[in-house]
C-alpha cells in the first residue's frame, strides 16, 4: 500500500480541521485533543500535531490556553480582536479604543482656526516644511518635553505625523529586516503590526534579568519598551530599573525605543529613559491622547547620529507633518493649552478609574490610578473570545489579550478602554462586562 507523506498528513489535517471549523462541525470554545492524542489517532508524531495546532493558530482558527489545551475560537469576533477594526458602530459603545475628549476642546479648535486666519504667514503654510519640522516648533516641541523631564536640544527634535508614525520612521530608518527586538510579553499592537511589516523579529523578555540573559545568547539590536504608563498594564518602571536597563543598553550597544504616549497621565513620572541614556534612546511620542486623535502631530527626540536616517525616513513616508496641524499643536504647546489638558485629562482618567472599580468590584483589575484604560483577568475557566463576542452582541466593544501577546498562547484576559463614552454610558456598559464575566465563569 502506498503510504501518504507525512507532510500530506500534516496538510490534511490542517485542511480537515479548518474545515470541520469553518461549517460549524467543531463548534466554538470546543476542547480539540491533546497533541499526543491526535498524534495517536492521526498515526503522526508529536512534533506534527503541534505543527497542525500552531497552523490552525497561525490563521485564527484556534486558540491555545495554559494549561487548559487548544480550544476552537469563535469566528464572530472580527479580525484581529478589535483592535484592526476601522469603525465600532454608531450603536456600540465603545471599550476598545481610547479617544479621550473634554467638553470646550471643540471650541478651542474654533478659536484657534479663527487666530491663524487672522494673523501670520498663511502662504507658507501651504508650501513644504522641512523635513523634520521648522526651528520655532521643534523648539515648541523641546520645550514642551522639559515639563517630562527630558532636557534637549531642538536640533534632536523631529516633527511626526503621530506618534504611530514616529515609531515607523524608527523602524525604517534605525532598524532593518531581521532584527531581533526585545519586548515585554504584553505590548502594544501597533508596534506589533510595524514589526511584522518590516520583518523585525520581536522576543518577549519578562524583566531585565530575562534581557540580560538574552544579550548573552543573541545580538539583540533593540528593546522597544513603555516604561511610564504601560500599555495594557499601565505599569510605570522605578527609577531603578530605568538605570539598569541604561546600563544594559551601554554594555550591550542597545537601541532603546521609549514609547511616551500615555506617560502624561502620570502626574509624578520618574525621569525618562531619554534623560538616563540619551545616546541609546530614542524617544516616540505625541499629542493624540493627550489633545485629540485627529491631531496627528507627534514627536520623535532622537540620538544626532541617527538624525539623518530618520529625516530620510519621514520624506520616504510624509515629506513632512501638514503644517496646519503642527502649527496648532505647537501654538497650543506655547501657550499652555496642552498642559491644561493634560492636567484635566488626568483627572478625567482618574474619575474613570473610580467608576470601573466600582463598577467591576469583585474582578481583578490591574491598572493605573489615572489611566485610560483596565486590565481584567479573566477566572480560570473563562474564554476572551467568546466573551468578547458575548458582549459585542450586547453593543459593547472589547479587546482581549491577543493582540497585545507577543508570547503565545495569549492569557485570559480583557483590555478594556475607558476613555471614549460618556460616563453615563461607561458606567452602564462595565455593568455588563461585569454580569457577563460572572454568569460565564458559572456556566
């Protein structure tokens, strides 16, 4: 008899179950076999099954749990988790993404549109910019980042369509395909995305300890890290290890990727990594969450010798940030208008924290006290995605662990933004997630 390559084997397997999935013969949130029960019954070795499950994984079908197995996902729940959704709808209430805004920001926006048009240089608005943004803004920009601690010279300045944006112009312009990046397990989408783009190859490290052992085993060229205000965790790192991880970055030739754009919701931050190691340390910020989301204007402070590099970058992608934007941004940035928000941003954030303890109590919640944002674990017997789509179909719109997992399988856990509904609405909504997360975990 002829006997089926293994490799067909493995094929067939991935295509059978995919499809058992996909017509609903496997029904979502069932337990498939252990891989040495599907290698017993599949007549395959051990290695090959685990290969089907990370395949079936790879393309979303399932989902692997710690300890508990491999589990069929829900195809309901939109690629991605959320957090690639381009539009929640108009019905929803939305956990997802944070847009924070305050009552008065769209007059200010009025006002400020009416003084430009009644005074400046109007012309050269509508001409290109410098590459990495005019004298007086980057000025505006370092003056700004003294409030943060971080003392620096203009000339270091670069002017961003975002802050999303400025972590791209690193990555095209200080990294190449291959890299090998350090991460925590749990970080942020958006430089996932990036990464996966430009072929970076990102490695969780849990602590500095866990860094240090792997710059003695690989040559890692980068730590992309958000010490203050972490995002999903909203974790600040002490003062302490901020200098452990300078002196790894001297010793070990590290780039430092300093993401800061949530750290202006700290009111008492330790001093940036930027500050400790400035010649490792570039520094990617803006003003979307801190101003609005439609203000695409951020910042990148960089080391001189990747100034150039990182120019080129910026006319590869934008040419330069649109000069309406930045010149409102910076105006706001002189005239304290962004520091108001940012204090009352805070406070807002603060306020929200309050009403999602309340209103979660008996849940684990892991957060900071004036974040826009909560971490919930899940109890043990809980599914992320079922209850994602649970509550999607009760108009609420969550995002659960995965796209912030660098390490697999994801935990069992929920993400959730606080900062883009009324409070009213928040507090009715978290009702939910509470009631769900409890009937759930008796089901």
């Amino acid at each position: 008899m002829h006997t089926i390559p293994s490799v067909s084997r493995y094929k067939a397997l991935v295509d059978s179950f995919a499809a058992d999935i996909r017509n609903g013969e496997l029904a979502p949130g069932t337990r498939l076999p252990t891989h040495r029960r599907l290698a017993a019954d599949h007549g395959i070795a051990v290695v090959t099954a685990t290969r089907v499950y990370a395949e079936l994984e790879a393309i979303g079908l399932v989902s692997r749990e710690q300890g508990r197995g491999t589990f069929v996902r829900d195809l309901a729940l939109p690629a991605g988790l959320g957090v690639d959704q381009e539009v929640v709808a108009a019905d929803a209430v939305d956990l997802n993404f944070n847009y924070p805004s305050l009552p008065g920001q769209t007059d200010l926006l009025r006002r400020a549109l009416r003084d430009l048009a009644t005074s400046g240089d109007l012309e050269a608005l509508l001409r290109y910019q410098p590459h990495r943004g005019r004298p007086a803004d980057r000025a505006a920009v370092a003056h700004h980042l003294r409030r943060r601690g971080l003392e620096v010279d203009p000339a270091r300045v670069l002017i961003v369509s975002g802050a999303q944006h400025g972590l791209a112009v690193v990555g095209l312009g200080a990294l190449k395909p291959g890299d090998l990046v350090a991460v925590d397990p749990l970080t942020y989408p958006g430089f996932k995305a990036l990464a996966q783009s430009l072929s970076l190859e990102l490695v969780p490290v849990a602590g500095l300890d866990a860094l240090a052992r792997l710059c003695a085993r690989r040559p890692v060229r980068a730590v992309y890290t958000m010490p203050t205000l972490h995002n999903p965790l909203g974790t600040v790192m002490p003062l302490s290890s901020r200098a452990a991880l300078a002196d790894l970055a001297h010793r070990h030739d590290l780039l430092l990727i300093e993401d800061g754009s949530y750290a202006y919701l700290e009111p008492d931050p330790p001093a940036p990594l930027a500050a400790l190691a400035p010649e490792h340390t570039v520094y990617v910020s803006g003003l979307s969450k801190s101003v609005a989301t439609g203000l695409r204007v951020g910042f990148v402070v960089a080391p001189p010798v990747l100034g150039p590099a990182l120019e080129r970058a910026i006319r590869l992608t934008t040419w330069n940030t649109p000069a309406l934007s930045t010149v409102i941004a910076c105006r706001w940035l002189e005239d304290g208008t962004v520091d108001d928000l940012e204090v009352r941003k805070r406070a807002d954030a603060a306020a929200r924290q309050d009403v999602a303890r309340s209103e979660l109590a008996g849940l684990t919640l892991v957060g900071h006290p004036s974040s826009y944002f909560t971490w919930l674990p899940l109890p043990d017997d809980a599914r992320a995605d079922r209850l994602a789509v649970t509550l999607g179909r009760a108009r609420i719109s969550v995002t659960t662990a995965e796209p912030f997992s660098v390490a697999s399988p994801a935990p069992r856990a929920l993400r959730l933004a606080l900062g883009s509904t009324d409070l009213e609405s928040l507090r009715v909504s978290l009702r939910t997630v509470r009631r769900v997360v409890l009937e759930d975990a008796f089901q």
